[in-house]
C-alpha cells in the first residue's frame, strides 16, 4: 500500500500515446490523473515524501579473464521490436497531414469510417506493404534495409507484402533490371505476395487523370522544362492553368492517341504555385514519349510521372502502410492532396532515415558513373555494396539482413561505418562457413626423411563443414609468412631448428634454409615426425603435392580493400572521384588450394584456415579458380567502438 503512488504515470501515458499518437497529451494527463485518484484515494504525507533510493547489489567479477573475452565477441543483443512505432491497420482514421495553402486554407485528409470499412473488408485488419523499385539498375544496400522495413513488417505481423514495380519511365526501365530484382529479392529470402507493376494500372491512372481535369484538379500545360523551372522559381502560374475544362479533356484525348509531339504537351495537377512547398507547386502527372514499354508494350505513348502514380496505385493496392526515406518527407503533402482529390482510400505514410555508410557511395547517379566509366569491373564488382557486388564477394544474405536488422528503423540520419556489415559477414561465416586450406603466397618445403614415392592420404576434420582429403608428401607447400630466419618468444611459426605442427598431419623440424642468388628463402628442408612424439604450440597450414613431382592446384586470389579513402566521399562533393582508392584490388597470382575447391558453388563462403574468408568467383575456369577474399578473420579493433 506504501508504493501506491510510486507508479510511473510516464510509462502508461507512454501506452496512450502509442494508440493515440495524434492525441493531447496535456488533457490525457488530467485525465489519468484524475482516474488514479478516483481509485487509490487522496494523496496521504507518505505519499508526497520524496522516495529514498536503494542503492543497487554491485555484479560480480568475471571469474576468467577468458570469460570477459567471450562476453566481448558476442553479436549484439537483438533491438527491440522495430515495427511497434507503425500504427495498426484498424486505426487509420487520424489526420494524415495538414495541408496548408497560400490562401490561408487548410485541408485535414483523414480516412472516413466508410472507407477505412471497405479497405478493412478487403484486407482483414492485416499488414498490407510494397517493396516499389524502379528497374531502371542494381539494387545496392540500401535497398536491403528497404526490404527488411517493408518485407520485414508485413511478415512479423502475419501480413503481406507486394513486390511491386515501379515502372513509369520506358527510357531508363530494362527486362535485364526487372530479372536482377526478383532475383535479389528470392536471395535475400524474401517471398512477394504478388508481383506487380505500375503500368499493370495505366488504364485506371488514365482514366483518374481525365476525372482531375473534369473537378478541375488538372489541366494541359505547354511549357517547357527550362519555362516550368523559371516559373517555379518566381511561383508563378502557367499560361494555361486556366483554360477551359472541355479544352484540356480534348488535347488530353489528342496526346494519348499520338496527336501531339513529344514535349509539346503534359498534364500537370492544378495544386499551389504560390505554395512555400515546392512539391506542391503543379507537378507534373502525364507527359508523352513515343517509346515502346518494356512490359505493357505500345499501348501507350503517354506515361504517369511518379508523383502521381505511387500514391494511387498505393491506394489501388489497398497499402495499409506507405513506407519511404526521408527524401520524400516533403512530397508527403502532394500525396495526400491527390488522393484527397480523388477521394480514394489514404494509406499511412511513414519515412526513415536512409542507409548511409562509411567508405562507400550508394548514389545510384555515382554508381553508374563507377560503372560507366570503368572505375569498377561492372554492377557485381564485389568492391560495391550493390547487392549483387556483396553476394560476388561472399556475403552470405542473412549476415545482410542481420546487418539492417541492428541498423533499425529510426528518423535519424547518421553514418553507419562499414565495419559493422563486416562484422555481422564475418560472425555468420564463423558459425556456418565450412573449412578449407588455401596458400596464398606458397613457400616450398622438402621432407627429407619422406621417401620420395610417398604420398599419404590424410582426413582433414574441421569443426565446421564436412571432412575433406589431404595428401602428404616428399614436397608440401606453407605461407610464405609462416617462416622466419630469426624466431622469437611471441612467434610460433616456423624457423631454422624449430618444430611446428602441420594441421591435420605431423610435427616438422626445420633443418635447413635454402636460399636464392638474391638471398630470400625459396625452399626448406625439414624433417618430419611420424610418432608424433613432440607436440609443437605453432600449427600452421599447408597444401602437399596430389602426386609425386605434381604441384598442387593453382588458383588466382582477390584481396578487396574499401573502395575510397575517406570515410564520407559522397561529402566531397565534385571531387568525389579523385578519392577512389588506386589500391583497393590487389590480385595475387601462384597461390595454391586443394582439388575439391574448383567444385564448390559459386559464392559461398568457405573458410580457409588461418587466412580469412574466401569463395570462389565467376572469373574462375576449370584450369584456374579464382577466389575472392570476402572479410578477413579478425576484426580490426576498431569495430568494438562501432557496436558500442
């Protein structure tokens, strides 16, 4: 009875703001107020006395220092439910925005009871979302982080999500672009309820433009693109808004039927030049291009501008929740000024704060520009975070999905450092990625004490991933790094008169350097330990000859570096290009892998022990597999700062 009133009025206004996020709040406190006081009584001096704080039971130390280390390299603890923040379908009867006018009016869009009716009719109360790209090139990371808003809510709250493409421009839209997003979208694990496409609606968007012009809420504009900029700028009025309603239903009908030229006529929404929002200053809703569609084919030479399509096919599609980045904030007000206008069905709106990373562009202007002009090796240069670059690479999709799940869904923009995708690439890979060995610079060892006709069939059991096979042999190969003339305390490699142990296989002493005119090592003489009645601290990896006198396979091996130099390239503004870093791909030829390596799949990740995380690349032939380096097997220290 003592704590009656020592309950948090914070969390439960919490509650009501949550249900009612266009409520008022200060009236909403007088009332809980009063409802607390109507139940517990009146406030007693006990209950006014500043409550005395306890002080919390200290935790204990970690026993190990081992045990801290392990805490340390956990992955990071899941976010809370990121979706809460979007209201339910049922309760999509606020006021979506105001809309404010140069003459003082103002327009509250809301859903009425008979339409949030039929839409709830149509979609039980379910997660109705789209996933909208327009196939106009590759999808990159920040589309990822899209899907995961847009696929993501829909499936954690058992609804559904349309994979919907946004295909209003013929000139730019490819099949080649359409085949790359499905495919992207399968990859990542995403299942589209239906596949859509804009122009699936040019009938009924046609024929909504012609009911704009009857309510006089559009009309037919002759002036240029360099005229409507100028005209905007002084926040003028077009010579023709004003003509006559039957005039612009008639040329109207003359441009879809080819009657006039390109640029010689649109259709612009008769909205508030005078407005201080651009975006509400009479955009611009059909234009005319005599182009052929890559899906509805040449049924039409006038197409919808995006302004106008996305919210009516949003509506069309009965979209519960429109979901975007923060860009399109300000076209927020045109959105529902349309489809008030047309008196449809208004979906919620919500924008979120793009992906922005460290090191990188996402720009889909810089990226065809990198492309293009042959800064990378096509759209999958595995140096890009296009999605098809970061499956080239390695990266497994549920390290991608991992990545923008901690990423979260917030309004804040900030910078998100690039090692935090290499952390989650890499902590998937240590789970699931199965082991391999790889030589990347080989360095010749002799066993001396091995006859030269042996060659011993050795059964590698990595912890992960199935066994594979090894050859003994007169002739083994190690990395280059893995001897040293000199040794050390802290070094366990190899060195002269030193004992290592080859992984899966023996102990081997080094008896002797063989060195070239140049002086570098170019061979070792060892001895090998059949008994193995020393067990050496170093362990090191290796790749033996298959057979007497035959070398083992030869491959070609990919190092990736970040593609820029600095952090934020995209703030250097025109002189964005001169920050690519010359050093970002470094191609290692002579390095050796085992035989089963040339038949793996393509762009699955293997590890190669004590080297980092590779898989094989498109480049690759039966003669020559190539392999790219997808993250190395530490990460750099200053990761720990970034996950916090």
């Amino acid at each position: 009875i003592e704590q009656r009133y020592r309950v948090n009025v914070g969390t439960l206004l919490g509650g009501v703001r949550t249900q009612y996020p266009w409520g008022d709040m200060k009236a909403a406190k007088v009332e809980l107020d009063a409802a607390i006081a109507a139940l517990l009584g009146p406030k007693t001096e006990a209950d006014n006395a500043k409550p005395v704080k306890k002080k919390a039971p200290k935790e204990p130390k970690p026993a190990k220092a081992t045990e801290a280390k392990q805490t340390e390299a956990k992955a990071p603890e899941p976010p809370a439910d990121p979706y809460k923040i979007f209201p339910d379908p049922k309760n999509n009867n606020q006021v979506h925005v105001d809309i404010h006018f140069s003459d003082g009016t103002i327009i509250r869009p809301m859903n009425t009871p008979e339409k949030l009716k039929k839409h709830l009719d149509i979609t039980k109360g379910k997660v109705w979302t789209r996933f909208p790209p327009e196939p106009n090139g590759y999808l990159h990371i920040g589309h990822a982080k899209a899907m995961h808003v847009d696929f993501g809510f829909a499936q954690e709250y058992g609804g559904v999500c349309y994979l919907r493409y946004d295909d209003t421009n013929p000139e730019a839209e490819k099949e080649e672009y359409i085949t790359h997003i499905q495919e992207i979208v399968s990859w990542l694990g995403w299942k589209p309820w239906k596949i859509t496409y804009s122009s699936d609606y040019f009938q009924e968007l046609h024929d909504m433009a012609v009911e704009l012009i009857k309510k006089d809420r559009a009309y037919v504009c002759h002036q240029t693109k360099d005229e409507i900029a100028a005209s905007r700028e002084k926040h003028a009025d077009s010579p023709w808004r004003n003509r006559p309603i039957e005039e612009s239903l008639k040329i109207f009908d003359e441009m879809r039927r080819g009657m006039w030229g390109e640029g010689s006529a649109i259709l612009r929404m008769k909205m508030d030049n005078k407005n201080d929002n651009f975006n509400m200053h009479d955009l611009i809703a059909y234009r005319i291009k005599f182009t052929a569609h890559p899906h509805a084919g040449d049924k039409w030479c006038i197409y919808p501008s995006y302004d106008y399509t996305h919210c009516i096919v949003d509506a069309l599609e009965n979209i519960t929740h429109s979901l975007c980045t923060l860009e399109f904030e300000s076209r927020r007000v045109s959105y529902y000024w349309l489809l008030e206008s047309l008196d449809t069905y208004l979906p919620h709106v919500w924008e979120y704060a793009r992906l922005n990373i460290t090191s990188t562009v996402l720009s889909k202007r810089k990226l065809n520009c990198l492309v293009t002009d042959k800064h990378v090796h096509g759209w999958d240069d595995p140096r890009l975070l296009t999605l098809s670059g970061l499956r080239r690479r390695g990266a497994p999709p549920e390290a991608i999905n991992n990545f923008c799940k901690e990423v979260g869904i917030t309004r804040n923009e900030n910078m998100i450092n690039m090692q935090l995708l290499e952390y989650h690439i890499r902590d998937h890979l240590n789970l699931y990625a199965p082991r391999t060995m790889l030589v990347q610079h080989p360095l010749k060892v002799i066993i001396t004490n091995l006859a030269p006709d042996t060659c011993q069939e050795m059964e590698a059991q990595p912890p992960i991933g199935p066994k594979y096979k090894m050859t003994f042999s007169k002739v083994v190969y190690i990395e280059q790094s893995d001897f040293r003339e000199k040794d050390s305390k802290d070094y366990y490699g190899l060195a002269p008169g030193k004992t290592v142990m080859l992984r899966y296989a023996y102990p081997i002493k080094c008896v002797e350097a063989v060195k070239g005119k140049n002086g570098q090592v170019v061979a070792l003489h060892c001895e090998y330990d059949p008994e193995k009645s020393t067990k050496p601290k170093g362990v090191i990896h290796w790749i033996g000859q298959p057979s007497p006198g035959k070398d083992p396979q030869s491959c070609e091996v990919r190092i990736y570096e970040r593609l820029f130099k600095s952090d934020d390239p995209q703030g250097l503004g025109d002189k964005w290009l001169g920050d690519i870093n010359q050093e970002s791909l470094k191609i290692i030829k002579g390095s050796m892998c085992l035989p089963h390596m040339k038949e793996v799949t393509k762009h699955i990740a293997y590890q190669c022990e004590r080297m980092g995380y590779y898989c094989i690349d498109d480049d690759s032939t039966e003669k020559l597999p190539v392999f790219n380096r997808t993250v190395t097997l530490k990460e750099q220290a200053a990761v720990k700062s970034v996950r916090g």
